[in-house]
C-alpha cells in the first residue's frame, strides 16, 4: 500500500488458525470521527471497507470513504461512489461476449507491440455454463443424455472457445456444462464469504469481505450468506475484471425484521412469495433491503438464499442477511475448510459484520416488519412474480384472471425481462379470455386425455431458487412417495421436468430412495442448469401443441423458479405459475388450475378414493427426518472435488494452447469484434462533430429491450440473413442470445424490435428508419451501413427515461457498431446512460424544459456538436434543415466525471484500459 498505516490511518493486523492478515479497520475509522459506523447497516459497513481499503486517490478517493461514512445524512443519496468488487462471476450466455473481448484486447495488444499475454482478468472471474440446456428429452431416464447431447451439438463452437479461454487466461476459471447453475455453484462452493489475497505488490496478505458483480440478476443469491453481490451487465462486469471501478449512487438501505417462525406445511418459496409481494408493494427499486430480527434464527442459509435470489423480482439490488452462527454451520457443512471457517467468524465480529441477537439495532432508512407465523401456502403468477395468491384462493383467481377483460400490456420480447421497476403496475390478468371452458380431446402415452383451458402442461421442478434448498426438494421427493404409494398418476399430456442447480441433489434424493418415485411421476434428470425458468422449457408433445393452436386453449405452467412473464416460459402457454417443488408435483397430478388443492382431490388412488393434497403432504418432522438422514458434508466435498473437470463431452472437447485465438472466419458463433480495428497506442484529439444525421429519432421510455438484439432472430431481419448468407439453416438459427459472441448478428439486431416506435417513418413498428437525403426507408442496419459509406456520422434522439430497463451490453456495443457517435435525450437511465459512455459513445441531455419537440426538431436536420472536453460541460448544437434554416441549442455532455472523460477520450472503458497496459512495462 502507498500508506504503511492504510487510509485514514486504518490498517490492522488479525490473527487467525489460517494465519496472520492484515485488514483495514472500521472501528479505528470511527475512532476518527468519520461517523457512528457501528450503527450503519451491515451492508454499507462491507461497501465502506471496500472503498477504503481500495483508496488511490484517482478512481477510489478518500472522498469516497468521506461519502459513505456520511451515509444516513440527507444529501449522501444523491452522490455517487466507485465500487470496486472482489471478483466477477458469469453465466454463459452473457460471459461469452466478455471473454470474445479479451481475445481481441490480445491481439490488439499484439497490434500496438505489446505482449498479449498481458491481457488478463485484474480480479478473479468464473463462469459457469448453465443457460444453454434444453429440455427436449424428458419423463425418461434417457433424458439427462439426451438433453446434454443436443447441448453439445448445439453449442460446440461456444463451448470450444470458452475451453480455449480457461486454458489462455489468467485468473478465469469454467466450470463445465451438465455441472450445476450459477448461483447455486456460487453459494455451495465459489463464495469465501472472506477472502484474503495480497493487495499492491506487498508480501503479506489482507483478509477482505468477499464481494462481487455478475452478469445475471439472479446473482444476489449470494446475499443468502453475507456475501454483497449483484447482477450487472455485460459492459460493466468487463470494466470490473478489468479493474477498473463500478459507479454508484450511495444506497438507501431497508431493515426487514422477522419474527416468529414458519407454520406447518409453509415452505421457504412461500415466504419468498410473500416477501416479495410485500416488499414490491412498498418499494425498494435501487435498494439495499437487510434482513433482521429474531425471525432469522428460525431460518437456514438456504432458505435465506432463496429470498436473496428473488431481489430482482422485488426490485432491490441486493436481499441482504449478515454473518452469524447459521452462515458458520453452513459453511462447515458445504465442505468449506475449517481456517476459512475460523477467519470469517473472527474476521466479521473484528468488523462489526456479524450478527448478534442482542446487538442494538442498526440504522436504516426505512424498517418493514414480517411475522413468519402470518405466511401461508402460495403461488404467483399467471404473470408477475409479485402477484401472490394464497393456495386457498389459486382456483379463484384463476377463473378471475382469465375472465379480465384486459390484461396488461405483454413485457417487450427479451432473454432477460426488465427489471421489476419497468414491470407494468396493473394486476395480472390474462388476454383473449376465453368465453366458456373450452376443451379437446387428444391420444397421448396410448390414452386418450381431455384437454381443457387452465390444463398445466408443464410442470417443473427447475431454477436455484428452491433446489438450492434441500427441504423443498426432500418435500418434493417425500410428497412423490405418498402419491405413487397411492396409485395417482400424472396426465399425460403435462411434460414433467426435474433440473437441479447441483449435482449434490441428486445425490441426496438418490440416498434417500426418492429419485425413483419422482421418476415414476415423470420427474426424471432432464439436466444441470437454467431450463424452464428461462424459457428453455423445449416443445410441446406435437399433439399437444396442435390442440392448444387449434381450440386457442389457455393453458398453464407451474414451475419452481422465479420469473413467469408472458411468453417467457413458453410461446404456447399463456399463464405461468410459481410454486414450491412440492406443489409443483402436486399440480401435475391436479393436471389444471381448474383443481382447488385445498378442498378438491388431487387425484383417486387404486380404489378410486379421494386424495387430496393434506393426505400426501409431508410434515416439517418428516423433512427434517429425512435431511438429517441423507445430506451430509461428504456430498458437497465429493462433487465440488472435480466441478472444473466436466463429462466425457467436455473432456473431449480440445482447443489449441494458443495464448491468442485463432479466429475462424466461418464460425457463426464467435467472430473478433471490430471494436479495435486501427487502434494507435495513443488516443486522437476528440473532434468536433460534423455532418451527422439522425438514424433513430425516439420517444419516452425507450427501454434497453427495444434497443438490444433478444429472442429470436427472424428469417427476414438482416440478422437472419446475414445467417441464411451463411450457410446457417432457419431451424438453426438459434436466439440472439446464443449467439452474443458475433457481432455482425448483434448489430444487425440493434434497434431492431418489433415494438420500436422511429419517429422518421411515422406509423410503422419495428426496427425501420428512413435514409436521408435519399427519403428511402430502410431497416436500420442497411440505413447505418449506407451512411457509413458515405462517412456520416450518426446520432439518435430520445426522450425521457432513454436506456431504462436491464442492463444490456449490447445496447451500447451495437450501438457504437452502428456508427452512433452521440445520443441527445431529455433524460437517462444511469447504467445505459455509463454504459454509452463506457463504449464511446457521448451521451448529451437537453436542457431542463427542452425536448427535440419544443425546439422543433424533425429528425431531418444535419448537425454539428461541439467537442466535449471535460465533465459536465455545456456543449453548443447546430441543427440545420433541408432548406438550409438553422437552430442553435446547448446540451450537456453527461460525462461526469474525469474517469469517464478519460473513457469516452479513448473510445472506450476497452481501449483505455488496452492503452494503460500497453504503456505500462510488465512487472
């Protein structure tokens, strides 16, 4: 460190059975004065220590420490801090694009007469492939193969250059296909919740808190074990393994206090249903919610994990539960080492982070209250995740949903929708409801079934959220044993599913004699990873698919996840329900919504009795019987002793050692991007703007999903042709999403969604603008391209609220490809707004009051902009008509601070960092 006593004076020495480390210390930096840090929120007191430890007076200031001290004063909400997290984890689907950009940054390295192997991740960074199986074998014990094959066969270039980047980087690390999902990988293995690494070059090492970002919004899981984490997206995580830091306005913190404990037949998924209701009704989009009170006792890490995973869909950024005695034994039990076990307990109560009971409570701004005893059985949905419904009321609100006679507006098509604060607020209702029952006839598995509106046809068991939680799944498992011991049946038209988040489920069931009666319901291995809950639910039986088209059947799906947008889960199924594992089984044999599982019969057993739902529940002593029995620490040790290592399909897969790779011109998957293309080793003088004309002129709240490439790729789009031009067959065309490793896909897909309003071609939907001078109207892409020829410059002008919605790489990325220099909008969404400039591209703001429509502008002017030469500044605009009148404005350059400057000054978070590596000699 610069200083040999840290940051205000703070560094410390702590003793642990792992060894000596140094950290730096909150109680001295209260000691000085700075503020009552022992009464702050355990959330803000590890983002505090992460600023201070982290002070080096250009990205991370002593200002920054100064800001969060003063963290409940009135004005601290409104600034801003750097964030730098401890490492970065990903998923494949949006990790791909990162690690395509190293690889360039290699060979661009190379370019400017660097040596590429320099080119490494500044943080640790794991990515985990679990979004590419799909469940198109299932109700079979062929399905586990079948699925993983189609997987392979699917993604092997993917897969082939991830393999590659595991073996050429440094500190990145892959764990393979069919090995788990994500989060649930993150909690039983990845995460430290301490770490302790060197810091500066110096021999002795610090203990930290384990922090970080991913690139998935489910990545606050990790709350569940004191671990602050959030999900980000992909420019901003390349920008924190790059090290460079995360800026964010200060948190408001919200204190959930829980008291008493579950009830009888009350599941974890339940109370996180009815968190979320609560805490959706009440507002905390951009917040810090932390859990405390006497209720936590009662709750296990993985029923505290399965309320952080839901965050995103009650809209904070992180559902945060502190270090205490339940964190220990869990981190003992998940095989994690007992000196790791000794530094987090005594690195934590050193700091002030763990929680005691009789500790006074911290200060926050807002405090809610829950009364665990209050949760009763629940499900969501048809739509929203924060739509509850009691399990009493589930039939009811069925029948009301689907008799509305307007549902709310569909989300805008996306891989990932947005999050929760772009939702839409009306109640759930389902559209083209149906005037009376409407229902056919169909042969399935040899027998003929009736199939009615309200039937569920998918019915899984899927998502981190609840497998993470072996009582769920032993309920599942125990509910299961009843059932089949009964003679129920499933209906043969529900396809079935079973996708744990790790291999240690599996084990578990298995040791517990369960596996085979889930089976026996159908709820076979499909595979390890996202499937249903992201919309890899795979076809329908074609009989099934064919009866829904034919009688316009509303149909359902009940699944064990987290998101159940409209149209997310499955083109043909139009209501979506969360659920526990248990009543996710239990739905299956109902076979339909139509079923009130609290006074109906879920079924008849071999005497054509009534069954009902009370008769196959299993009691807490049952779960807890069957746990203590069948999960042990041995399991965790033994499956995360190889989690690096993959299947035989993985192994097989052999990629050159290159430390640069080897681009195939061919491939359609993974194309090195242009973002370097002629890069000098310094940057050019930033010049004013001249000649741009307006590719997209647009309203209010144009969200990143109308900007960015998502779902599927249609046959007509320049994107599918670009395809079909090579060689690519339409059934093969795979999503956007799969293929965000080639950008001549991506950036034909910019601003090419089909609700996309350009005010340049009035009337029209979708991705289309028109060419000037020419009149012509094109789709975008082949619009940009023509002014690219002609070397024009091109700007988009927005309204209020541009870029809200999820944090979309690609809708910055396609944006600069395009050829997009600048955007001028009354007003932005924060991350899109730094993401712009993270790739260049110069955002500019009216000027309070002003809009294009109070100035008069058309969209058909040419335009010239002065050059931004330093934060915040007023720039002066010319916009000039086709009959040669002139209008003269101000806009203000919203670069805000001197990193940004420097960022947009090089053309980038990617070429300012290359530039530093290239001028600074390797040590």
């Amino acid at each position: 460190m610069s200083q040999s006593h840290g940051p205000f004076g703070t560094r410390s020495t702590l003793k642990t059975a792992k060894g000596r480390f140094d950290f730096f210390s909150l109680e001295k930096l209260e000691a000085r004065g700075l503020g009552k840090i022992s009464r702050m929120p355990i959330s803000i007191k590890i983002l505090l220590e992460c600023v201070l430890r982290q002070v080096n007076g250009f990205d991370v200031k002593e200002e920054d420490v100064l800001s969060l001290c003063a963290w409940s004063s009135p004005d601290s909400k409104s600034r801003e801090f750097a964030f730098k997290p401890a490492r970065v984890i990903m998923q494949d689907f949006t990790g791909v694009p990162a690690i395509v950009d190293l690889a360039a940054m290699r060979d661009a390295m190379a370019a400017l007469g660097g040596d590429p192997r320099r080119i490494n991740p500044v943080i640790p960074v794991d990515l985990v492939i679990d979004h590419s199986v799909q469940v198109d074998f299932y109700a079979s014990s062929r399905a586990l193969a079948g699925n993983a094959s189609l997987e392979f066969q699917r993604n092997r270039e993917r897969y082939e250059f991830l393999r590659w980047g595991a073996g050429a980087f440094a500190d990145f690390r892959v764990v393979p296909p069919a090995t788990g999902i994500v989060h649930q990988v993150n909690l039983e293995y990845l995460a430290t919740v301490i770490q302790d690494r060197q810091i500066g070059g110096e021999k002795i090492r610090f203990a930290f808190p384990d922090t970080l970002v991913g690139t998935d919004s489910h990545t606050p899981m990790i709350n569940g074990i004191g671990v602050l984490g959030w999900g980000v997206g992909g420019i901003e995580a390349e920008a924190a393994l790059l090290g460079q830091p995360l800026y964010m306005l200060i948190p408001e913190v919200v204190g959930m206090r829980l008291s008493g404990s579950l009830r009888e037949g009350v599941t974890a998924t339940d109370l996180v249903l009815t968190v979320t209701q609560s805490l959706r009704k009440f507002g905390v989009v951009d917040k810090i919610v932390e859990f405390f009170g006497p209720g936590l006792a009662s709750l296990s890490v993985a029923d505290r994990a399965t309320i952080s995973n839901m965050s995103p869909e009650y809209g904070a950024t992180a559902g945060f539960f502190p270090v205490d005695e339940k964190t220990l034994e869990y981190l003992r039990f998940t095989g994690r080492s007992a000196d790791l076990v000794d530094l987090v307990e005594r690195y934590c109560r050193e700091q002030g982070l763990f929680r005691n009971a009789d500790a006074p409570q911290p200060e926050y701004s807002a405090v809610l209250e829950l009364d665990l005893t209050s949760v009763e059985s629940s499900l969501a949905g048809p739509k929203r995740p924060q739509d509850r419904i009691p399990l009493s009321r589930a039939k009811g609100s069925w029948r009301l949903a689907t008799a509305a006679p307007n549902g709310p507006a569909p989300n805008p098509p996306s891989a990932m929708p947005n999050p929760p604060s772009a939702m839409p607020n009306p109640p759930s209702a389902m559209p083209n409801p149906p005037s009376a029952m409407r229902e056919v006839e169909v042969k399935v598995a040899g027998s003929r079934e009736t199939l009615r509106d309200g039937a569920v046809v998918i019915a899984a068991i899927t998502s981190c959220t609840n497998t993470s939680n072996p009582a769920v799944m032993i309920a599942a498992g125990l509910l299961a044993r009843k059932a089949v011991h009964l003679g129920l049946r499933v209906p043969g038209y529900v396809k079935t599913s079973f996708a744990p988040g790790s291999k240690v489920v599996t084990q578990y069931l298995d040791r517990a004699g369960l596996s085979p009666y889930l089976e026996a319901l159908g709820f076979h291995l499909v595979g390890y990873g996202c499937t249903t809950c992201i919309g890899n639910s795979g076809p329908l039986q074609p009989v099934i698919s064919a009866a829904i088209r034919e009688r316009d059947l509303t149909v359902v799906s009940v699944l064990s996840g987290n998101r159940n947008f409209e149209g997310r889960i499955h083109p043909e199924v139009k209501a979506n329900y969360l659920a526990s594992p248990p009543l996710v089984v239990a739905y299956a044999l109902a076979g339909s919504m139509e079923v009130d599982l609290t006074t109906e019969p879920i079924g008849r057993d071999r005497s054509e009795n009534p069954v009902y739902l009370k008769d196959v529940w299993p009691t807490l002593a049952e779960i807890d019987s069957a746990l203590q029995e069948n999960l042990t620490p041995e399991m965790f040790r033994t499956v995360y002793s190889s989690v690096f290592t993959g299947n035989e399909a993985w192994q097989e897969v052999r990629t050159p050692e290159d430390r640069r790779y080897r681009w195939d011109g061919e491939s359609t998957y993974i194309r090195q991007p242009t973002f370097f293309e002629g890069i000098s080793s310094q940057p050019p003088a930033v010049p004013r703007m001249s000649g741009a004309r307006i590719l997209a002129f647009l309203g209010d709240s144009v969200t990143t999903d109308h900007i960015s490439p998502a779902g599927n790729i249609p046959e007509k789009s320049p994107a599918g042709r670009w395809l079909m031009e090579h060689g690519v067959k339409k059934d093969d065309f795979n999503t956007y999403g799969s293929r965000r490793g080639n950008h001549e896909v991506m950036i034909r897909g910019t601003f090419a969604n089909i609700r996309i309003r350009n005010k340049l071609v009035p009337g029209v939907e979708g991705g289309y603008t028109r060419h000037l001078p020419s009149g012509e109207q094109l789709a975008i892409y082949d619009a940009a391209q023509k002014y690219a020829a002609d070397k024009v410059p091109l700007l988009v002008i927005a309204g209020k609220e541009y870029g809200s919605g999820s944090s979309r790489d690609w809708a910055a990325k396609g944006t600069i490809l395009l050829g997009v220099r600048a955007v001028i909008a009354e007003s932005y969404e924060r991350i899109h707004r730094s993401n712009l400039v993270g790739m260049g591209v110069l955002p500019l703001q009216f000027r309070k009051g002003e809009s294009a429509e109070s100035l008069g502008l058309t969209g058909e002017e040419i335009y010239e902009i002065e050059a931004a030469e330093k934060p915040g500044q007023m720039l002066g605009v010319v916009a000039r008509d086709p009959s040669g009148k002139q209008k003269s404005f101000s806009v203000l350059a919203r670069i805000d601070t001197a990193v940004e400057l420097e960022y947009y000054r090089n053309g980038g978070i990617l070429p300012t960092v290359l530039r530093g590596f290239a001028k600074t000699p390797a040590q």
